[in-house]
C-alpha cells in the first residue's frame, strides 16, 4: 500500500479501559529516524472526533482538516503564510510556542516543527534560540513598471522564416487529428499514458525527499554527460535479469526515449539517406527520423514480424538503420518470433545495417509469457533504449540508450549539447525507488490493472464488433490492433468513432512515406478504466457497424468495393 506505513493495537490501563494505538513509520517525514508512537486517549469504541482548530489569540481561526487530503503541516504553512503575507501577523510577532500550538490543534509537536521550519525557509519566520520564532520582514518583489509601454504592433514574416520541418507531413496528420477532438469528454483509446490514479505518488514523494534530506545541494547540480553511475548500474542489474549483458560505460542517461531517438538520427543520418521501419511504426520516430531529412522505408510483415525476402531484395544504398520494437510494435502489437530476430541479425552484418531496437513496453507482460531474446541480447551491436514512461511515470522523462562504443564516443558530446544533461534529482530519485525495491511493488500493483482493462475491452469488442473486424490478442504492451478490411478507411473509421465520442488511432497516423501500411485501429487500453473500456467498446461496435453496412458489394467477387482514404 502506498503511503505512510501503520501497525495499530491496544493496551489495558489499570482500570482496564482499551485504547488504541498506532505505530506510524512515515518514511517521507521521518527519514533516518525513530518511529514514533501515537497514544490516542480515547476508547476503541468511540470514534475520534478531537478538534483541529486555535480558539484564543491572533492564531484564532487556524483551522486544520483530517480528510482533505492536504497534510497537516502544509495546511498549517499555508495558513500561516497568508496571514503573515496579509499582515495579521505583523512582523516581529511571536508565534506561540511548538508545544503549545500544538497542543490547541491536538496535533503532535513533530507536526508544529516542520511547519515552522519550512516557514523559516520560506522567509517568512526566523527562530532565535533561547527566544522563540518570530514573523520576518517580507519583502513583497518590487513592481518595475507601473504602466503598460507603448509598443507599436509590427510583426515579422514568421510563414517565410520557419523550417520545412514543421510542415512535414507527419506532423500536419497529428495537428489535424488534435484540433479535431478537442473541447469533449472522450472515452479515449488514443491516449498511451497510464491513469493518474495509478501514479506512485507516496513511494516516489519518499524518494525525492530522501534525496533532498541526505544529498542536499548535491542532487541540485548539472549530471554527468553519460547519466549518474548509480542509475546506469542499477540499470545494468536490471537488464541483465532480461539475458541482455550490458556494461555501465555502455549506458547513457536520455531525458526521455524520445531524446534517445533523437541522438540515434542526428548521430547517423544525413539528408538524402534512408531509414527503415516496419510498415506501421511509432510517430514519434517518424516525425524525428522526418526532420532530420531522412526517407523512410517501410518494412512489410506478418504477425511474425518483418518479411526477410523483402529485406533482401531491397537497395540498401544509403540505408542507415532500421527501427524496430520487437517486443510489442506500436501500434500493431506484432512480436517479432526468435527466428525472425535472428535472421534480422544476419541481415543487419550482411548489408552494415545497424538496428535499433526500442523496448518501450518492457516489463508490460500480461499474460505470464516472455518474448523472446531482446535483439541487444543476441547482438551486442544493437542500437537498445528504454524508458519509464509506460509503466512508472511519464513525467519522469528518464529514458537510456545502450549503444555499441564506437557509436556511443560519438553519441555523448551530441547529448551534452542538447540539454547539458539530464535532472540529477530525478535520476537519484528513480535510483532510490528502484534500490527500495518499489519497482517490483509497482509492477505487481498495475499489471493485474491493466490486464483488467484489456479483458474488459476485450469483452466489449467481443459482443459488439461485425465479424468483418478483428484482432489478436494481446499478451503484452499496452494496446490493442483492430484489423479493419480493406473496403474501410481507417480515417473514415476514425471519424465515426469520434461521433460516437471514442478516440482512436487511425491506421494512417503510423505509415511511413513510402507506402501505405495495415488497415486498423490501435486502441489503447491504459487510460480509461474498466466500465468505461466497455462502454467505448460498445460505441465504437455501432460506429464500425454503420460503416460495414454503407459499403455496397462487388458484383464481380461478393467483396465489398474499396473506399480508400
């Protein structure tokens, strides 16, 4: 359970009246100290109903709430604060002693002291030992200007100047979609982020102040180029229970997957080459391997993975690599099988063609069955990342890149210049919640979560899809892909949905440039919760039946005829 940890019990005075009591260990606020025990004077069959609030005195009002969900100590820096700020504690006034104000709010002292000192550090208190706690002088920021300037309204041909990156064709298609679903409550299946209510936000709150307790003005600096070593090892540890060996020097720290991304283009592509990708692939990289000039080629396959006799009757002249998500392709769901990996390999040292491997979804298993070998495990010249956006936090952006050394020398003065390095508060953090073992209490929390939501979904599309649509089912990752036949458009199907009030994404959003990919709908089941996965099911079952009875049938076949996009 997330939060501060608790063991309650009961004693017998000598009049043998129960009382209850509570062992409380709140890492956050008691770092590196005793835990303390709360003795609360009231039998175990009266409910506790003590009052919170100053009654007497210039303090008359403070008023502090159990349930709100605000801890004490912040309701009370936030009340004194505004009194200080509005001059109803004047400065130089007196606060009450930490005993007795915590005695009028029935609080423990403990309580008092941290609001105090938080205060002090915000300014508006300074202690004086022997004297007590004094309100400060506030200075209020100086207002510069007083009036608004006169500045004549010209403006400068922003149409002409921008680059021809913004208007790439992969980033209108995602502009387009935007301004279309805005301003609505959505069942929304196109969101790949995880629900806010499962956010570790106690356990990750312990980190951070522990960091802050214990590292001071350490965790504050610039990071090293390459990321902490304690994050890069620890990391090490972790892929090495994948079968992948990985050395700390090989690791480097991303402010996110995509900045990875990002690295690998700059670093290998000019204008005029050539990346490859399976036919339906992540956006992300289709907009950054776009903008660094590159074309992309994709790659057709099966439910196996990527065709092997298309890899070698292709021109590889000017190939640079090829992008891949073995695992759990988004937003296909396809697993490249262990022998298509292999021969990908052969492939790959055939033609010197590195690959890129993105294991966004690791750790995402959902129904007890491992993948087979990560590509970086059977060849220690792939290209791996990773991140902690899809099953930690996305707001994190912490992601690695593991790359060959040849390669990596190369890639490591590009990351210093993008952004000097990334947070060495977060990457502490995140070490302290990966050696707390918080990791493998997280994941057993949200993958019994998530697999709910994808039976649900599941359920949904089972009872009210046509037989003309299917899918397979997924046993990892975060997403669904619905199969639609090649009479729909995955636009058009995208539109009816939206009538409905579902978000998903069409097929059309994931193509790379070259040639059109798999008919479908990746639908997420991350975000929504189970009832409303339902729900969007059933919607988007009477969108897409509208659509299978609009389109006329083939005299010739008995097929229906192709709408296109």
């Amino acid at each position: 359970m997330d939060g501060p940890f608790f063991t309650f019990g009961t004693f017998h005075n000598a009049n043998a009246n129960a009382y209850s009591f509570v062992w409380m260990e709140d890492r956050y606020e008691w770092i590196n100290s005793l835990a303390h025990l709360y003795i609360l004077n009231c039998p175990l069959t009266q409910k506790r109903n003590a009052s919170r609030e100053v009654l007497v005195g210039r303090l008359a009002g403070v008023k502090l709430e159990d349930d709100n969900g605000i801890p004490l100590y912040r309701q009370l820096v936030d009340q004194l604060s505004t009194r200080i700020r509005s001059g109803a504690l004047p400065s130089g006034y007196k606060l009450p002693p930490t005993r007795e104000l915590a005695k009028d709010l029935n609080i423990h002292r403990n309580t008092v002291v941290r609001a105090f000192e938080e205060l002090s550090a915000l300014g508006f208190v300074k202690s004086m030992v022997g004297r007590g706690t004094f309100v400060a002088d506030v200075e209020e920021a100086p207002i510069r200007y007083t009036e608004t300037l006169d500045v004549p309204q010209r403006s400068l041909p922003w149409d002409t100047l921008v680059s021809q990156a913004t208007e790439l064709e992969t980033v209108q298609k995602i502009r387009r979609i935007s301004q279309q679903v805005r301003h609505r409550e959505w069942y929304n299946l196109a969101r790949m982020e995880p629900p806010v209510s499962l956010f570790p936000v106690e356990r990750f709150r312990h980190c951070i102040d522990h960091v802050l307790r214990t590292q001071k003005g350490k965790a504050l600096r610039y990071a090293p180029r390459e990321g902490l070593e304690r994050l890069r090892t620890l990391l090490v540890d972790q892929l090495a229970t994948k079968g992948i060996p990985v050395r700390v020097e090989d690791v480097m720290i991303t402010t996110g997957s995509q900045q990875g991304l990002d690295l690998v283009a700059r670093a290998l592509l000019d204008p005029g080459d050539t990346i490859l990708m399976q036919t339906a692939t992540y956006t992300g990289a289709l907009g950054v391997f776009s903008a660094s000039g590159a074309r992309s080629i994709g790659v057709p396959g099966d439910d196996d993975g990527p065709s092997i006799e298309f890899l070698h009757r292709l021109n590889t002249n000017r190939v640079k690599g090829f992008y891949l998500m073995p695992d759990v392709c988004n937003p296909t769901g396809v697993c490249i099988s262990e022998k298509k990996r292999e021969k990908i390999i052969e492939w790959s040292h055939e033609r010197g063609i590195p690959l890129i491997e993105d294991d966004y979804a690791s750790d995402m298993e959902l129904d007890d069955e491992l993948p087979p070998p990560a590509l970086r495990a059977l060849d220690p010249e792939v290209i791996y990342m990773g991140t902690f956006s899809k099953k930690l936090i996305p707001a994190l952006r912490v992601g690695y890149l593991i790359c060959p050394q040849a390669f990596h020398k190369r890639i490591l003065p590009m990351k210093h210049a993008m952004d000097l390095g990334t947070s060495v508060l977060i990457q502490q953090a995140l070490a302290e919640f990966l050696e707390r073992g918080y990791m493998r209490a997280h994941l057993k929390q949200i993958l019994p979560e998530y697999k709910k939501r994808r039976d649900a979904l599941e359920a949904s599309l089972t009872e009210n899809l046509p037989e003309e649509i299917t899918w397979n089912h997924p046993k990892r990752g975060p997403l669904l892909w619905l199969k639609l036949p090649q009479y729909i458009s995955p636009e058009e199907a995208f539109e009816e949905a939206r009538r409905e009030g579902v978000l998903v994404n069409p097929s059309s959003l994931h193509e790379a440039t070259n040639q059109r990919g798999p008919n479908g709908l990746r639908l997420v089941f991350l975000h929504e919760e189970p009832e409303r996965l339902h729900e969007a099911g059933k919607r988007l079952g009477q969108a897409l039946k509208r659509l299978c009875q609009r389109v006329p049938v083939s005299a010739t076949n008995g097929e229906r005829a192709f709408n296109g996009i």
